[in-house]
C-alpha cells in the first residue's frame, strides 16, 4: 500500500493550528514533522552525523560536508545553526512515512525535543488528525 501524502505544516495560516495539550501527539500526523528543522552541533553529534572529534572544525567545514550528504539544506554561519534537509514532500528525514513515527526519537534535536514550547509558534501544534 502506497503511503498517503501529508499536507506539510503552513506556518503562515495560523488558523490551521491548536493550542497544545497534553496527549494531542498521540493523535496527530506528525505535521510538526514537515516544519524545518534548525540544529546547532551538538544535536549533529547527538545524531551521530557528526563525530565527536569534529567538534574542534570549523562549523563551515562540517557545513559543507553534510550539504554533500545531503542532510543539512542551509548553514547559517553567523548563528551557527543548522537546517536540516527535508524529502520532497516536506517531511523529515527521520520520519518513517509509513508509520508516521521519529526514527531517531531518543536521538532528536533539541528543537525536536522541546516543541511546541519553541517554534513558530510557542504553545501551539500545526495539528493534523490521523486519517
């Protein structure tokens, strides 16, 4: 069965989102999993593309190298963050399409870890119910 494709988050249409509760992940798409992914080193090392030795070199050497890969789509050197790339149709690359779950869940970024207390929004989910 071919997975259904899921509307990527819309942070301009505030409309489409909750305020968050307790338990509404559990039945959620994941759409938060369509929103960009910002990440510092620490959470590259915490996700093992990044080794822990490299954490001496310079940030737009590890930049590059992982723009190669394919996993980070931009690197903003003045900050020191990180985007993450994302599959064609907006989801995380830690996002199983079929089940909808984390891959890396212990291994998340912070971003990851404390949404939706940070975020576009504070407080709120870009929720979308399972079919």
């Amino acid at each position: 069965m071919k997975p259904q494709l899921i509307p990527a988050a819309d942070i301009d249409r505030l409309d489409t989102w909750q305020k968050y509760r307790k338990g509404l992940c559990d039945s959620c798409n994941a759409s938060c999993c369509t929103l960009p992914v910002e990440v510092r080193l620490d959470d590259l090392i915490r996700l093992e593309l990044v080794d822990e030795f490299e954490r001496g070199e310079p940030l737009k050497q590890i930049a590059k190298r992982l723009q190669r890969e394919g996993v980070v789509e931009r690197f903003h050197q003045k900050s020191g963050v990180f985007t993450l790339s994302r599959m064609s149709n907006d989801d995380c690359l830690f996002l199983d399409a079929r089940s909808r779950r984390c891959t890396v869940y212990d291994r998340r970024p912070a971003t990851c870890r404390n949404h939706p207390q940070v975020g576009p929004r504070p407080g709120f989910c870009a929720y979308r119910p399972k079919p």
